[in-house]
C-alpha cells in the first residue's frame, strides 16, 4: 500500500470539486482519508481539503493522481516540475503531462509560474522560467518538456453563482427553453464584451445562411460586434451565392422555392469568386456587394476559412492546409473573451479544443446532440441554446440594435 | 393466373399515383398492362390510365386490388358495393372495408354516393342511400358495413402545383430552411382562412408555454386567428402555473432561472383551479386574469384538454375518458379547415387520425422526427416546419398583427 | 431580516447536496454562514452541516427553506408537522406541502413517521399516526393535510459509488457509448431482481415491435423477466398485427416491405380481437397464438394496457378512463424495484411520476432527447441508455438466456 | 414567347421524372404541352415524351430548360455541345455546363461522347474526342470547356423495382424500422459485390470505436469485406488508444468507466505513433498488435486519413492538406462499387460528393437527420439506416461469419 497527501482550495462544493476528488478515489479501487476540511462558511469564502490517498502500487497510485490534478488537487509535498528534454521532432517523453484547458501553474526553483497560451491536450515547456503550452507537432527536439504530475498545480474556473449570463440554463440543455432569455443575456454580455474593448469571435456554419439568419448576422458585423469571424469554405459559398443568386443551395431565401439541381449557383459563385480573384479582389472590383463576407471585409474583420474533405471549390481564399488552418484559428482566438458558435459543429468543436476554460462559449445549434457535444468542455463558461438559428439571429439582431 | 383491369383518372403523374400503382403491382409479385394511357396534354388536363393486373391467385390478386383502391385506382367492371351486416356490436365483418382519409365514393344502385365523415381506420356504413364513415367501436349489430373492394372509388387530393402556402417544402424535413418565409405562407393561409369565415384549430402541446410562446399565442386567439383549441391537461397546467406564478414547471420565464422542485408551483395552480371549480370559473371569479386558457375562455373559442397517463390533477376540465375525449375533439374538428400543430406530437397524431385528408395540416416542432411522423399521413396538404416553437409563434403573432 | 437554521446529514458532497443547498441560498437572494461542518473522512462516513439562512422577508425565507426541505434539509428548531382538514373534496389547503419521490419523514408527537405510497406531487394525509401520501384528487373533505415545512425530513437516496449497475454512463446521456456494456449491467440487475424474488416491470411502446424487438421481448417474459407489463393500446394492437399478419402497421417485419394502405392489417388485428371479446378470450380461443401479450397472458403477466387520444381501435382490454389507468398503474408497481421504460414517453413520464426515487429506472431510446427526459427526475436510480431498442432486446435477451 | 421541344425516354414514370419535369415547368412560371407520350406498358418497357416548353423571354425559357436536362430531358434540335476555351487555370467560362452525378453524354461531331470520372458540380472537358469531368480548380488555361445545354444528354439511374437491396425503405428514413432486415440486405449486397470481385469501401468515423463497433468492424476487414477505408485521424486516433489502452475518449470500453480528463490516453496513443514514425511503422515494430488500423495494414487494406479543424496531433499518416486529400479519396473511389457511411457525416458528405449517382450507399447513423443529409443524393442507390453503429456492426460481422 503506497499512499500520498494531496490539497485543493477553492470553491471546492460549489464546482463539484470535492466530490469529483472522491469519485476519482472510489473509480480507481483507491481510499480517501480526510485529514483537513474547512468549510467556507459564506458564499464568498473559499474552502480548504487535505486528504490522503492511498493504493495498492505505485503505477496505480500515480493513475489516481494524475486525475486529481486534472482536477484541480496538488500534492502537499511540492517539489518543482520534473523536466524532460525531447529526443526527437514532434515527439514528447513517454509520460508527459499533458494540459486540461484550466488556468495551471508548474513549480519552477520553488516559484509557481503560469502556463502561457493555455490550451487542452498541450505539452508544457518549461524554458528559462517560461513556461508555455506546445501541440505535440510543435516539438523541437531538445525542448525542455514537463514529465508526470509534481509541481503541476491547476486552478478551475469557479462559476460565480450570480454572474451575468452564466448563471441560466447551466446544468441542462433542452429545446424546450424560452429562448428569448437566452438571447437577452447573450446580447447584454456582447454589450458588455465590447465596450470593455474586449473581442468577439463568431464560428459560424452554412446553416446560418440557409435559415435566412445572413442578413441578420450582417447587422451584427455593421455594429461592430463581431471581431473575428472562423468558418470554411461552406459559410463563405454559401453566402455569396446568396448575394449573387438570391439563393442558398439553390433554395429560393425570399419564396422558399428550390430549384432542381440547384448546385448549379453554388459552383458559379465559386466560379465568379475564383475569377475576381478571391473575397476580397471581388469585393474590390464590386462582384460582390452584399452578404457576411462582404460585411466582413468592408468593416476590417479578420476571417479564417478553414478547407475540409467536403468542401466545394474550394473559394481562393479558403485555407487547405489544416495544420495551418488550426495555427490561423489559434492566432485570432488569442485575445477573444466571447465565442459564439453558431450551427457548426465542425468548426466549434476545433474551436473549443483551442481555448482556455475561461473564455466564454455560446453555442447556438438546432439539434441537441451538438449542443451537448459543444458545451462538454468541462468548463462552467459555456451555455448552450438549442433554437432555430436564423430566428435567434434575427432576435439576436434586434435586441443589439 | 387472374386478372382484373383497373382504371384511375386525375393528375395521375403529378400526384405520383401512377408510379405507386405500378410498384404496388410489382411488389405482390403481379404483372401489369397498360391498355390505354391519355396523359393531360398541359398542367390543367387530367390524365387517364386503364391497365391489366395479373396475378396468380385470386387471393393474391385482392391482396393488390385492395391496395390499389386506396391509391385511386378503381375496378373497371363496376358492381355496387358489397354490404354485409354486423352480427354484433363493436364488430366488422371479416374482410370489411377499411377507409383511408381521402375522399371515397361508394356505388349503391348504380349510383355513386360520396362518404361523409371520411376519416381513416375507419368502416363505411351504407343504410338508407347514404354513406357514413364509422369508427369500429361505434359499430352496432345489423349495421350494413361496406365489404370488399367492389363498387369503392377514391378520389385522393391534388396538390395545385402553385397553391398558396402548400408550394414550398414540400418534399423535405428539414431544419436548414429559413423559417421566415414558412411563417409569412402560414400567416397568409391564416388570413385568407378566417376571410372565408372558414375555421382554424390549433393543438398544442406545453412546450408552446416553456419556450415563451404562450403570449404570442394569446395574441392569436385575441386577433381571432383560433376557432378551436385542442389540448392536453398539460398545456392548461403550464399555462395557468404561468398566469398565477410567473413560472412554467418551476422555471422562470423572465428570467430563465430554476427553481428546485419546481413542481410545487405546477401542484398549487392546479389546486387553485380545482377549488375554483374549473377553468371557466377560474375566470369568472378573477383566479385566473391571463394566459391561453383565459383567452380563449373569453373569447368563447371551445377547446378540449384530453387526458393522458403522465397528467397530473387533472384539471376538472380535462376529460380522463379517452372515448368521450376523442369524440369531443372529432366534434370539433368537424368543419375545420386548417390544422397548426405546435409541438404535440401526442394530441398532434390524435387529431392526425381524424382529419379527412384535404384538410390542411401545418406542424411545427423543434424535433425533425416528430415533424416527419405527424406529416406522414399520404396527404399533400401537410407541411412541417422544424424550428423553436417560442420563436415561431413571435413570428406568427407579429406576421399577423 | 429574518432567519432559520437548518441541518442535513448524509452524503452530502457525493450526492451534490450540499452545493445545491449552497445554489437555492443564493438563487433567492438570502445569505448562508454554516455553523458547523463535519465532513465524512472516508467513503463510507456520513457528512453533518448546520447553516443558518438568511432572508429579507418572512415570506421570503419560507420560500428558501422550501427548497431546502426538497433537498434534505430539516428546519433545526424541530416541531410537529402541521396539519389542516380539507375543506372540500379534492382540495389542499392553500400552503400544503407537496411531495417529492424521495423518502420522507413527518414529526407528529415527536415522532418521525415515515411517509407510505412515497410519490412525487401528492400531499401527505397524517391520519391515527400514519402519513400517506395521496393525489389531489383522491383528497376527501376533513382528510388531515399536511402543510408547510416544519416538521418534515426528506432523505435522498444516495448513490453508493460502485453499487452494481449504476455506476457507469451517469453523468451522460450519449449516442456515442458501447451499448453491449449497459445491456452486461442491466442483464446483471435482471438476473439480481429476479434471484431475490423482486419484481421487473417493463413499460414498452410499439416501437419494440416495429424494430423487430418483440420476439425478443417475448422470450424475457418466457424467461420469468417480467413480473409486470404497463403499456399503451397500440403496444397490444402491433403485437397482435404481427402476431396475426407478421406485419407492423403494414411493413412486413421479416421482408421490410410496406403494404400501401397498410392501416387494413391494423384495423383487421383490432377487429379480431374484438370478436374474440378480448386478448384473454383471443388467446384461449386460439386466435392469437403468439407475441408479446400471448406470452404475458400464458405467463400470468399482469398487465396494464393504458388508452390515449391518438389509440385506433381501442382494443376492449385498454383502459380508456385515464383515472383508472394510473390507479392500475399505480397498483401494478407497488413492489417493483426495477423499471424498464422501452421506447416509450408517453408512459414512461406516466410510469416515473408514479414512482419512488428509490426504484431504479433504466431508460433505453434511440432519441437522446426521450432519454434525457425520462431520467430527469432527480433519482441517481436512473440511467438511459441511446440505443436502437430492437437491437438492444436482441442483445439482452442474448444476455439473459 | 420562346419555346423549345424537349424529349425524355426511359422509365419516366417509376423515377418520377415526368413529375418533376412538369414541376419545374410551372415552377418557372413556364407552360408545357404533351406532344407525344408513350408508355411503358408493361415494368420493363420504357416510356418516351416530347413537350413543348413555353417561356416569356430567352433567358427564362434557358433557366427551365437547364433544370429539365438535370433532369434527363434533352433539347430535341440535337446540335454538338459548345465549347469554351477556359481564359485562365481554376476558371470556367461564366455559363459553364455544371455536371450532376448521373451518366452524362456530350454530343460532338454528331457523337454521343459518353463523360468519364463522372461526378457533380464538375466541368465537363471536351478534348480529342474524350469527355472527363474536372473539378473548377483543375482547369487549365486552354482547355475546351462545355458551355450551356446544348448537345448534353443525362441518363439517370432507374431503380429496378426489385433489386436486391434497394427495394426496401428507400421512401422513408425512420428509426422505427426492424435493422435486422437491413443488415441482412447489406450482408447480401456485401457478399455479391465481393463475389463478383467488386470493391467495397467503408468511410467510418470514431463514433465506430466508441460505440464498440471496432472488433467487428476488424472482423470486416479480416474476412475481406472492406476494400477501402476512407476516414478521418479521429477514427485511427481512437483505434489506437483503444489498442494500446483499452480506452475511447478515456472511457474504459470493457467496464463503461470513464476517466477524468481521459484525453491522456488519447494524447499518448498519438504520442506513441508519432515516436514509431506512423502507422505502418507502429504495426512494423510491434507497437501496435490489434485494432482497424492495424488490421488494415496487415490486410494492405489502402486507407486515407483527411485531416479536419478539430484534430488532435494529427497523426503523421493524417493527410493534413485538403485538396491532397481529396485527391487521394477520389482515387481510391475509382472502381468502389458499393460504399457504406458509418457514423460520420463529414467524411460521408465528402465522398457522396464524388461518387457517381450509380454507385451504391449505404449510410448508418443514429440521428435520423444525418442520415437524411447523406442519403439525399438525387440518387436511388442510396438507403439510411438509423440505428446504433456499434450493435449494427455486430449484428453485420456475425450475418457475414
């Protein structure tokens, strides 16, 4: 029997902390032993737990700790990090600590530094008192790597019970919500974000032309709220098919009507678009005069479209190389407080795997299921709508305006 | 080998009976022969079709006449039709007539009597030179209950092809489609429904009341857009609990929060309206002052609240007994034009299975399977709509405000 | 500012008690301080917390403590529970309390009694020392109700951490999970139920018919698998369609092709049994000779078959006065300690509001959404399983013969 | 007034292509008159039209009629199709002719060319007597592009009425069906393509793996059931980490257990591949001993990994630029004759898009909605089946055994 003495301090029952910690003992045939508990006796206080761990051998116990960290817990015996040097590219050592999206620390010389660039499944490198987080692809051989879980120490998110925006519709994702609230919460938080001089990111699918909510999410990028827009090629063809043709998927968006072998429009407006010689070209040379890239383009807001195996055209503009897709998408997320993902799983889903669990994530999608998917970041800042997506659009719309 | 020669007439082609009739045939393993085909010469003209079905056994041969019928196909060698009486109450003949909802004829001396009350599932009862369609319960001993295929003729709907409102999504379910345009074709069927003096019910189900519908709802029963309201105990409950405490099932609808348990809300609006003495009483002794039920209460609009398995109370005004339920609610359906079924995929199939086919039938529900099952019913004159029904209905209320 | 302290034991962080205990303060603006805090040292110790509750207003607090009574907490300054006569049949006084499906406990003399018929949404009757529990409507005037707070005690279940079975998938309602692994757990609470003379009860929609599931179905029922069948009409009618014709609501179960029209063999099964006066007499006359009900009526399967407003026919074996219903219902689960709800909303919410949060409940649906429904009660006794339930019977009857 | 004579020939009426040619007609505020029918008599004869198509101007009558040659409709006044030198690489000429996926024909010098590598949304090259399909992205400066309609002709697939598997629940999509009937069909379909020597590819998504669908989807590719395996990193990362840690996402596929921030596994399965060199070389050098990947590789099974946004690592094997990728999926794609979709929208939308129309799809999903979008090729050689992908891999490993 091998045993080790691990601490958390926080909101530990408001964020279900405590009882993940003790869940994680039990799942893996260990035993707990409180040794300290203090409660905070107000809202405001945080509270304090030691506790000992104990298992049958040591891989085992190191299994049971590796998720207590995960979780927030450090051991009480702190010791610094343990530093591995990568032998090859692109390879890390055998057992790296690999990164939740929660705000971390490593122990350097005694010193708890933060983690840059915070991100999931990240190695972290740990150099002249830098520490930062790294894609496993990033690697350089000889890259100073950080190994097991000593002098790992992470800080979750604590949900503030009354905070704006966050504190509705947290614990169930349901259709049947008066999604009205919803919108004034979202619109008062992007209200919010912007006049804080905070940015904006919205990902947004094709479906949010399809379902008439284009012009609607124009006036959103014409107010100014929206400072980064990441998509594919899907979003992109879509909407200038409807500003060349009146036509999404060759559906009619004023009559509804569709027309028989409707790809037609689609592969001319990416056509028109190849010829002008991409978005913006075609913006210049007034091909295009309408629409969300148009917006987008005249108001100054950086895009990424990112390319994918399904993808019509592809658009000039859209990017083909993932690897350099992911780098495009990272870099514009890097200041963004506020994500709104709308309607595309595919995207949202990238999304998310690039943020820290502080920045706030709304996902807007008509079917639950990706909802769910969306939202299951194992942060407290995301809230999901299941809802139409042009009618929230227009709603959206209406409520900033 | 036998065979028997059939013959249909109408917009054969564009209502896609005669590609039905053929698979029919070549399903049961049958052979067909067209002897005459006139196909209308442009979109007015009717066309006409008379082929030769042969099978190998008589049985075999009635097993694909009998489909036939029900696709509009009639026997060319017409005979009256063949009536059998009831031995007992509540029972059929053996291989007694069983009705689709579309308009049906009946031959009795040579003449072709048309069936009133036509409904599906259901017999035809052929007394006195007149035909009425009759649920198999409401059978009584004597009846002379239509038997076989001889002397049946069917006339299924025609869908115009540029109808007002019907022209659009047909062929789909889709959550990818622009809503906006859905709700101006409903709104105008709406307008010209109630210009025509013609009447509108609604069912609904208490998901209108969560998503913040029941508001814009009550807009269209004060606007007299609702002639009749069709319901389960549920919808009454939620919208009372709405009207007394501002909540729906212990959630607020201002504000979105939740309230542990919320179910004692839901208990004590029910209370109330059983000390009351009902809903109507409810209103007269100012309990209950807003919501659905309180509009349509003075507005005179008649509605049925059906029971089920999962209600709670009921109310006094829900009627448990499903038989005399479901005739109050075939009462009230009797001259009805248009149907809008609003996330009640339970009373929606109910009211489904009592409408004559050329009724139409709108259904909007956030859920594509509950949309495509309650379209389902081989009729044209049905369309879904996939959206959020709070959203829907803001839409609607303000379309036709 | 007014204020009451209130106590709870238990386990309290496993069972997420006591952050929602924490929530409800803070939701309704009042301020918490606990008093005092023991917390459990090891998996099996129980927690202790005492917190006094802080509101603006009388009313105010009651409100608090309401919520905090649903959650386990009792009011520390015990007293008698009190109580009020009903003043009229089927009326509570204004502020009686209403229950929830846990386990609860009404002081009267300074006894804690236990609540019998334990249900959610009902009010307690404390009559000649005996607290029952009992609908709004069974409510007779002079019935001695129980009002307001003081002197109740609700004790929540608690999910012990590796109970068998009800460990796994609890925290998540998915499509994307291996359906062989909960068909293993359910198999071994089946076998477990069984062994110890406990009974299994089965709510199943005709979608285990559709799907081919019934052979499957009738095998555990010949196994001694289901001691209780609750239903609607149509389980019964599809079962006897493809007991008589070998189609479901004409789609023929062994080929998957469709019948035109295929209502006729829906009608004839109804017909039939009709004749025959019932299932009972259907299967001693040797009409039905196999299927689901063929099985249970062989067996000695009491069973419920519950009518609703979209039922054709009904057959005269369903109960169509919906107040009966629920009684048999009720009456039927009065000692089942396993539930298994099978493609079935409708009588699946029916079945879980009758229920005590004590009987586990396994919820198996192909739409995540039914699932999620289904298990949201408040129970750890629960778990949904998204799966398609034709294959799922298959796979468990595979597991349980 | 213009007007234009088209004819059609072939089973017009079973393919619904007269309905829909007299749709788009009215759809386009066009007239049509019948000039001659003739039809089929019996199911295998053929049917023939000419129509005389009415616009109001030039350009209408140009929209109608290039709907009516998607169609299978051909202008009557056969001329040779025109040619437009491409101006520049990656543009068509502005009225390009825009292929759909069913067997077209180019008339030049009098001959009906027939088009090579067909697929939609395309060009058709017309050079030295030879037809190919190119993507707009692939054209050259120079080349001699098809422009407009004239001299084009499309045969769209007809679906024999009874052909072995696809006669079945091709109008309906529903997840109330017996799967049974389908795997048998699709074992069927499985073992005749084999037997013919015909290739078979699978496109899979992780939801295989999660779900336990890996073993016998293994099982598949052991008995030579999969010819072609196209699918993204998330299948092969999840295969690995299954393979090398009996996990999926984390969640233990014997037990059901989940493990906190179970990405570790995931991470470290990548890792460990990445440190073999790829896939191949993990095989090679005993890393990897079990799983698809490696019963692919065993097999030389070729396979393509497309890489999308939401990728962790990737792994070296994933194809990380997309055109390349796409390249490699069609090329695998050359001689498939059958293909089925598990579970994975993205990739099974990407290969649907470049499949002719005559190429069989099977799709298999549990969300009904995904199953629409992938069977929704204008194509009748495409059936949906919703169900759980991980039981319906069982059930088709032990139908092919």
């Amino acid at each position: 029997m091998v045993s080790e003495v691990v601490e958390a301090e926080g909101h530990l029952i408001d964020s279900q902390i405590l009882n993940a910690m003790f869940d994680t003992v039990v799942r893996h045939d260990a035993a707990f032993e409180v040794l300290t508990f203090r409660i905070g006796r107000t809202n405001d206080e945080p509270s304090f737990v030691s506790m000992r761990v104990t298992s049958k051998t040591p891989p085992a116990l190191t299994e049971v700790l590796e998720e207590l960290v995960t979780l927030g817990c450090s051991v009480a015996s702190v010791e610094d990090a343990h530093v591995v040097h990568a032998d090859r590219d692109g390879c890390a050592p055998d057992d790296f600590y690999s990164t939740t999206n929660h705000q971390t620390f490593v122990r350097q010389a005694g010193q708890w530094i933060p983690v840059e660039r915070q991100r999931m499944d990240a190695v972290i490198v740990l150099d002249g008192g830098k520490a930062t987080c790294r894609k496993l692809r990033e690697i350089r051989a000889g890259d100073p790597i950080v190994q097991g879980l000593r002098g790992i120490k992470i800080v979750p998110e604590f949900q503030p019970r009354d905070r704006l925006g966050f504190a509705f519709m947290s614990n169930e994702i349901s259709s049947e919500r008066r999604v009205e609230v919803g919108v004034a919460r979202i619109a008062a938080m992007m209200r919010e974000t912007r006049q804080k001089g905070e940015k904006i990111a919205v990902v947004a699918g094709p479906v949010v032309v399809h379902t008439g909510g284009g012009s609607y999410f124009s006036d959103l990028v014409r107010h100014g709220y929206v400072n980064v827009l990441l998509a594919g090629n899907a979003l992109a063809v879509h909407d200038v098919e409807q500003a060349l043709f009146g036509t999404s998927l060759g559906v009619d968006l004023e009559t509804g009507k569709a027309i028989e072998g409707g790809h037609r429009h689609h592969m001319r407006a990416i056509n028109a678009i190849f010829r002008a010689g991409g978005l913006e070209a075609a913006v210049e040379q007034g091909v295009l005069t309408s629409g969300v890239m148009y917006e987008c383009i005249r108001a100054g807001v950086p895009y990424v479209l990112a390319g994918s195996i399904r993808d019509d055209g592809p658009l000039p503009d859209t990017v083909m190389n993932l690897i350099e897709a992911q780098d495009c998408y990272a870099e514009l997320l890097r200041d963004v407080k506020l994500v709104l993902v709308l309607s595309s799983m595919l995207h949202g889903i990238g999304v998310g795997n690039m943020l820290p669990a502080w920045v706030r994530l709304v996902c807007v999608d008509i079917n639950p299921a990706v909802v769910t998917k969306l939202a299951d970041r194992g942060s407290s800042q995301t809230i999901g709508i299941v809802t139409d997506v042009g009618l929230f659009l227009r709603q959206l719309a209406s409520a900033l305006s």
